[in-house]
C-alpha cells in the first residue's frame, strides 16, 4: 500500500491575464498545513474507489502509467471548489499514490497537464511537491488565443520564485456556507470571457505590487506588509472578474473581506483563486484574534460557515513508502 498525504493552498491572484502581453497568468499563492487529504492505494486488476471524482483521475492515472488498477481509499479531503486547490491536490495524491504502490515513478509535474492540473496556475503543483510560497511564469501568450491549447501543447508553468513561509506566520481562512466556486467548463468559458476582455494596464500595476510589495516582504519576513501587498493583487485582479461574479469579490465574500480588512489583528485579506474561501494574513500572537475576526464577520455577512487558523506548509506532500 501506499499513502499520500497533502493540504490546502491559498490563490492571491495572477499576474496578467491580458493576451496583449508576453506572458498569461503567473499566479502566486501559498501552501498552507490544513485542511488535509489523505490517499491510501494498493494494486488492483480495475479501478475500486467511492469517491467519483479520485475515481476519475485513478482512471486517467492508471492510463498514464500503463498499469491495470488500483483500490483507492479518501481517508481525509478538501473541501471541493471552495478556494483552497482540492482538485489538483487530488489528482497528483491519486497520481503518485497509484504509482508508488506500483513502484513507478509519479513525474507529477509532467503528468499533472494529462490529468487538466496546472493549465493556468500553477500554484496547485508547486505546492504539492515543496510547498511554501510560490510565484509562478506563466504561459508564453503565443500559445494561446482565448481558448486553451490542446494538452500536450503546454506544460504546467515553471516556479519563478519559491520563499519559506516564516514560521511565525499565520493564515485565517473562512468558508462560509455559499455555493461552490467555479470548475470544470464553467470555469473554463469563465476564464475565456476574462482573458478576451482584460485590460493590459492592471497587469503593470500587478507586476508594480509583486516585485515592490510581495516578493520583498516575503523575502524581509515582514507579515504586515506581505498582508497589505497579497490583498491589493486580490483586489486588482478582481477588476478582470467582476462582469463574471458581480464584483471585484463574489458575493458573500466581498462583505467578508471588507470586515477582515478593518480588523486589528488581520495585516491583509482576499478571496482565493474563485472563492468562496476567503484569507487574512495574520501571526502566531494575533491567531485567536484572527479566528474571533473571522466569526464576526460571518456573522456580520448573516451566514454560517468553518473558520480555522493555518500555518505555511513549506515541504511538499508526505509519501509512504
């Protein structure tokens, strides 16, 4: 048997989604500790798993490493489309998990384009093999027009920069209780119509954010500052959503981030990747502080929803054997 083990990660943004410029997306994001997923495989003559959508990769999996099979448990997930990356983190457990149970090596990375991962962030795989946080190329804009290229055109972006998480570092994270985020083709036909109409002169302000605000705060391990600069990336690219989820944030998340963002103990807050997770950059001595904000504010919004505190996860998914 094999077991993967791996978490969730927080999407702040991209970097450009104009196709008038030389380089598409670049997406920046960290891995954070929790919430978990856990996948067990053994060798199996077919595919045996309850949960469709592992079932669906473990096809694709088995397909890609040309073996017969595998029985796959879920021990523990992420919540499905709600921010915080379960998709790709399934589909690389599932990938690597069948493999290692089969002695094969996983090549995730490369792989991860057979099974729809990291088509435009490519936060999702960086997390899954050395966590922390990660600022990704992009895509070369010649291989694209407003719909995707075929895969085996591409290949998952490559990690631009890579920083630890600082140890004193907290995320709060709220997910309230509001429909899913988007996937799958509506995410796709969602991600065409933004990419068609994108103004080119946020992607200067965005890049003016991450090489002045971001990078340098996480490299100075200045939280408040690397909080401020996080949540102005959200709030500009949410200027390139707003005709999609009516408005810089997808309701309800909008009244949650405005009251994360006037709370003390909360350096910076946003919406990541489509929601409906909503982050705040907070530290180890304001975490109780931060929980307690995030309770307010879903309270304040009139909805129920889970609010935890998360550190930085700075290694990649643990696998055994």
């Amino acid at each position: 048997m094999a077991r993967v083990e791996t978490s969730g990660r927080l999407h702040f943004g991209f970097g450009n989604l104009s196709l008038a410029h030389d380089r598409l997306y670049g997406a920046l994001g960290v891995a954070i500790d929790r919430p978990r997923l856990v996948v067990d495989a053994t060798t199996a003559e077919t595919v045996r798993c309850a949960d469709a959508d592992a079932a669906g990769y473990a096809e694709r999996a088995c397909d890609l490493l040309g073996v017969p099979g595998a029985e796959l448990t879920v021990e523990s997930d992420l919540p499905r489309h709600a921010g915080l990356g379960s998709g790709t983190q399934l589909a690389l457990a599932v990938l690597t998990a069948i493999a290692r149970a089969y002695g094969r090596a996983p090549a995730a990375r490369e792989r991860a384009p057979e099974l729809g991962r990291g088509g435009r962030s490519g936060v999702g795989v960086a997390a899954f093999e050395q966590g922390g946080f990660v600022l990704d190329g992009g895509h070369p804009s010649a291989l694209f027009t407003s719909d995707a290229p075929a895969v085996g055109e591409w290949e998952v972006p490559p990690v631009a920069s890579r920083h630890p998480i600082p140890e004193s570092w907290r995320f709060l994270v709220v997910v309230p209780d509001a429909p899913a985020g988007r996937s799958g083709d509506e995410e796709d036909a969602a991600m065409r119509r933004a990419v068609t109409d994108a103004d080119p002169e946020l992607a200067d302000r965005v890049a003016g954010v991450v090489v002045r605000g971001v990078l340098p705060a996480i490299a100075d391990g200045d939280v408040a500052r690397f909080g401020d600069a996080v949540s102005e990336v959200g709030r500009l690219n949410g200027a390139w959503y707003a005709d999609e989820q009516g408005g810089t944030y997808r309701p309800p998340v909008g009244s949650l981030v405005d009251s994360l963002s006037g709370a003390a103990p909360i350096y910076g807050a946003g919406q990541s990747s489509w929601g409906p997770a909503v982050y705040g950059v907070t530290d180890a001595d304001h975490a109780d502080a931060a929980r307690a904000a995030g309770r307010e504010a879903l309270a304040a919004a009139g909805v129920d929803g889970d609010v935890f505190v998360a550190e930085g996860h700075n290694r990649g998914a643990s696998i055994d054997p």
